[in-house]
C-alpha cells in the first residue's frame, strides 16, 4: 500500500512539472495584476518574492498586457511606459557569532503602462506593437 502511495506522488509530481517549462516556473511567486485606467489604457504591475528574477516578473507583467487585451477585446497594445525596481525583501544571516554573514533578498517589482488597440485602428506595422495573439502564443522559458 504505501509503494503504490509513494509511486502515485511521484507520477503527479512528474507530471505537474511536465505541464512546466521549467523547474522555475513550478517554483515562481510572481503574480501580475492588470488595472485599466479608461478604455484604452492599462497599468499591470507585477511583483516576485526574493526568489524570483526581474526577467521572470518582466516577462509575467508583459503576457499580463497581452492578456489583458485579449480579454478586453483588443488585438495589439503598445508600451508606454515602465517602471523597474527592485525592494528589500527578507534576509537570513548565517555563520558562527565571530564570522556571522547576513544575506539580504530583493523582491522584484515591474509595472507596465500600455495603450490597447483593436485592428483598424492602428498600423499594425507601428512601431513597438504587440500583437497579443502572438505574445500569448510564445513559449515561457
């Protein structure tokens, strides 16, 4: 009973981190979250814990952009501005009271500002466009 207990846990486990593209992502605490300013516009900000990477949160804030405008029923958006900082996060010190060391974390934060258009109502070969379709479509690594 407990070998087929114990094979069942592995199976789920290897296949929750199938469904990943890497062990980061199983792992990433990033969390992105779009507000919309007027019917055109949208601020999404993303934060990560300590762990994470500002690309990580840069790349979840943009596909947050482009699913923003999905969701809204717009094709394309384009970035008109971002901010990137990063915030003190926890620490952990280590080592003997004579060597004692302090590690100190950074939270990285992002937030993107984006104007949303639908087809006819831009160029679509404007610069800095993104059509969401094809953000939403690429691979995260």
């Amino acid at each position: 009973m407990k070998q087929t207990w114990k094979k069942a846990t592995i199976m789920g486990l290897f296949s929750f981190l199938a469904g990943c593209t890497g062990l980061g992502e199983a792992f990433s605490t990033v969390q992105a979250t779009p507000r919309m300013l007027d019917d055109h516009t949208a601020v999404i900000s993303g934060a990560g814990a300590g762990t994470d990477t500002m690309s990580s949160v840069q790349q979840a804030v943009f596909r947050s952009a482009a699913a923003t405008a999905k969701n809204a029923g717009y094709q394309y958006f384009v970035v008109l501005d971002e901010q990137k900082t990063q915030v003190p996060g926890p620490s952990s010190s280590y080592g003997s009271k004579q060597a004692r060391k302090t590690y100190q974390l950074s939270e990285p934060r992002d937030e993107l500002t984006v104007r949303l258009y639908r087809a006819g109502e831009i160029d679509p070969s404007h610069p800095g466009l993104f059509a969401a379709d094809s953000v939403l479509s690429e691979n995260v690594r």
